[in-house]
C-alpha cells in the first residue's frame, strides 16, 4: 500500500509553520474565541467636575425634580375645577320580556309596543362652578405653594449632595496623602534596616537591632497595605455619590492648598438666616397654614354652578320624543353639617400656629448648626497650625536619631520611636489639612454661601 507524502522544498517548513499560525490567528478572530477587551478609560475629575457630575447623575437629585414636575401637574389639576368640564355616557340594554296592547282603530286593532325588548340611550353633561366662595382659588394657591415647596427642597438636596461630593473628594485625596505617609514610613524603616544589618555585620550592632529593623518594616508595610485600602473605601463612597459605575478607574486632582482666614461668626449667622431654603420652606407652611384657613371658611360659603344636558335616546311608544336637554343654575348653602366645616376651620387655625412656632424654632437650628460649624473650624485651624510645628520638630527628631544611630552614640529603640512620632505627626497634619477644608465646606453648606463669599473678620472691622 502506497501512502502519499506531500513533498515540501527543502528549507520551506520556517514560511510554512508562519502561514499556518496566520491562518490559525485568523480563524480564532473571525470564530470570536479571541477578543481583546479595551481597559476602561479612566474618570479624572477636578473638584468642580466631580460636584457637577453629582449632580447630574444622582438619584436624589433627579428624584427632587420629578417631585417638582408632579406638583407642577397638581396646579393644572386644581384649576380644572374652575374650567367648564363636558362628559359623555352611554347605554345599550336588553329587556324582556317585550309587552304590547291593542288599540282599536277604524279599520280594527293595532298593536302598539309599551314595553321594548331593547333600549339604548346616550347624552353629553356640561358643569361649571361659577362661583365657590374662594375655594377654587385656594386649591390653586395651595397647589403653587407645593410646587415653590418642591423646588426648595430641590435646591436643598442639590446642597446637600454638593457637600457629600466634596467630602467623599476631599477623603479621597487626603487617603492618598496618608498612603505617601505610609510610604515614606516603609522607605525609612528599610534604610535603617539596612543601616543596621551593615553595623551588625562589621560588629558594631547587635543582631537585636536587626530583628527590630525587620519587625518595624512589616508593621510599616501593614499600615501601608492599610492605606491603600482606605483609598479604595473612599473613592468607593466617592463613587456611590457620582453615580458612576464602581469598576470605572478614578484619577482625582489634588485641590489647592486652603487660604487660612479669620471669619466672622455673627455675619455668618446673619447670612445663613437669609440664604437657608429652610427657613424660606417653613414660611411657606405659614402661608399654606394660612390658604388653608381660607379654604375651611369657604366649605361653608354659597356656591353657584351651571349644570347642562343633552340626551338621545330610543323612541317610545305613544308619540314619545327621542332627546332631551336641561340647563339647569345651581345655588347651595350649607346650612348644618354637623360642625364638620368649624372643625376643619379650628384645625386650620392650629396649623397656623404650629407653622409659626416652626419658623422660630428652625431659625435657632439654624443658628446652631451654623454655630457648630464655625467652632468646628476654628478648631480644625487651630490643629493644623500645631501639626505644622510638630511635622518640623518631628522630623528634626528623627533625623538628630538616626545622626546618633550611625555614630554608634544612639540605641536602636530611639530611631524607632523618633520615626514612630514622625509618621504621627505627619499623619495628623494630613487629618488636620483635610479636616479643615471638610469643616470650611460644611460651614459654606451652612451658610449656603460659596467660597468667595464666605464672610471673614477682616470685613467686618
């Protein structure tokens, strides 16, 4: 039996081996057992972007105007009572059973149908109030009313997610400060190690030194390990604000360094009381309260409506019409309705008084609030001038150890305790550098003032 060889040109199997790869490469292509997924293209934000990307994206946000546009839609539902209102209606029936009687006529008896076995019948109605005391016009004032209340609160949820932007921005950049903190930590731990074991080996060290130099660089690379994972906590927050996708690659840019300034807590007070969408929401309940008492005096006025007809329907017996049609004014007064309508007067009244007493007691929340956040300022000021000072002496310490260490004059222990210290200090200046600018941007969110107009001693002398 012959078996048939393909004969290849001596040197050809490199060119052929090329050629199938080729022709494998592309069949896995075209087959989609091989797709290159792009990496995601990463999201870098400044903070104004990231403020303005929060609010176009979250859902409190968007819920805040859809609440608008539904009370929008409750204003054109309070004014159709006021607005002519036209109905059709109607029937189709079967009966039975079918009667009839006999008349006599000249040339007889006729039967004549009295009772049909089927019957239909349908008609337009037309309504207008001409006049209801007041009360039409109250439901549409009460609905405007809403619809201002709405928008308030939209504003307030709109502050509010911009304060959650910031402070989920601002944790993010201060948890990557803390990380160059960590790193700074692990590099000096790893050179003293270094200096240590090159003591230890010309006999100038105890192999103790080594051994702690060992133990500070795994402390120092856990807490390392730590902060990165802060980072990726924060900007998992950060995330959930932006309403963005928790995979998509996040590159934030450092703000600038805060302008330190003295403010003016009585202005603030003062601004805060004329800016705070709360305060105005409250007032708008007086006039609510207020509308409402209108309408619980109106429940027991004259009310005059237009009410009309026109009907078609099927032909009766004995020379009956097929239509008819009615106008009809309507006058009514209640006279006794049990005192349901003083009732509702009497609670109008109450909400009145509630409503006031509200205004009053949020004006002192406010007060507080804004209070609160200025005391929180002024110590966050205070702690980041002291952890300046205490970066400068603390690395001055450090360095006058490790001076030591190296002459052989310094134990060990004081250079682990001097960089111990130091990554303190500089680990409370970072929470002291951010915790201020979070507590100014709390402040702002108080007031509802932005940066350049927060009012500071200065301007007021």
């Amino acid at each position: 039996m012959k078996t048939a060889q393909l004969l290849l040109p001596q040197g050809s199997g490199r060119g052929l081996f090329a050629f199938m790869a080729l022709i494998l490469g592309a069949i896995l292509l075209s087959g989609g057992l091989y797709r290159a997924e792009a990496a995601p293209e990463v999201l870098r934000l400044t903070l104004p972007e990231a403020v303005a990307l929060a609010l176009a994206n979250n859902y409190q946000v968007r819920i805040a105007d859809e609440i608008i546009y539904e009370r929008q839609a409750g204003i054109i539902e309070a004014k159709a009572a006021n607005r002519c209102q036209l109905g059709l209606e109607g029937r189709y029936s079967r009966l039975g059973p079918s009667s009839s009687i006999e008349i006599p006529t000249p040339q007889g008896s006729q039967s004549v149908e009295v009772g049909p076995d089927k019957n239909w019948q349908y008609g337009a109605s037309l309504y207008k109030s001409l006049y209801s005391a007041g009360r039409n016009q109250a439901l549409v004032q009460l609905s405007r009313l809403n619809v201002d209340v709405a928008e308030l609160q939209a504003v307030i949820v709109r502050r509010q997610i911009k304060l959650a932007t910031t402070k989920g921005f601002l944790g993010v950049i201060q948890a990557q400060q803390l990380i160059d903190v960590a790193e700074q930590t692990v590099d000096s731990a790893r050179e003293h190690w270094r200096i240590s074991q090159t003591r230890f080996e010309a006999g100038a060290a105890p192999q103790f030194d080594v051994l702690r130099a060992e133990v500070d660089i795994a402390n120092a690379e856990h807490d390392l390990i730590a902060a990165q994972n802060g980072v990726d906590l924060a900007k998992t927050m950060l995330k959930r604000t932006l309403a963005v996708d928790m995979t998509t690659p996040v590159q934030l840019v450092a703000p600038p360094e805060p302008q330190i300034a003295d403010i003016a807590p009585v202005a603030c007070l003062n601004l805060a009381q004329q800016r705070r969408e709360e305060i105005t929401i409250a007032q708008k309940a007086v006039n609510m309260a207020q509308v409402s008492l209108r309408l619980g005096r109106a429940q027991r006025g004259v009310n005059l409506d237009l009410v009309g007809g026109y009907n078609r329907q099927r032909p009766g017996g004995f020379g009956g019409t097929d239509y008819g049609w009615n106008v009809t004014v309507s006058l009514s007064k209640p006279i006794f309705d049990g005192g349901a309508s003083r009732a509702k007067e009497r609670q109008a009244h109450y909400q009145l008084q509630q409503a006031l007493l509200s205004v009053e007691q949020l004006k002192e929340q406010v007060s507080a609030e804004v209070w609160q956040a200025y005391l929180k300022l002024e110590e966050a000021k205070s702690q980041l001038h002291a952890t300046e000072k205490t970066v400068q002496q603390a690395e001055e310490a450090s360095r006058l150890a490790e001076v030591r260490y190296n002459a052989g004059v310094g134990p060990a222990v004081e250079v682990t305790d001097a960089r111990v210290a130091l990554t303190a200090a500089r680990t409370n200046h970072v929470n002291a550098l951010y915790g201020y600018q979070i507590a100014e941007a709390e402040l702002l969110s108080a007031i509802n003032v932005s940066a350049d107009n927060l009012p500071v001693a200065s301007e007021q002398e």
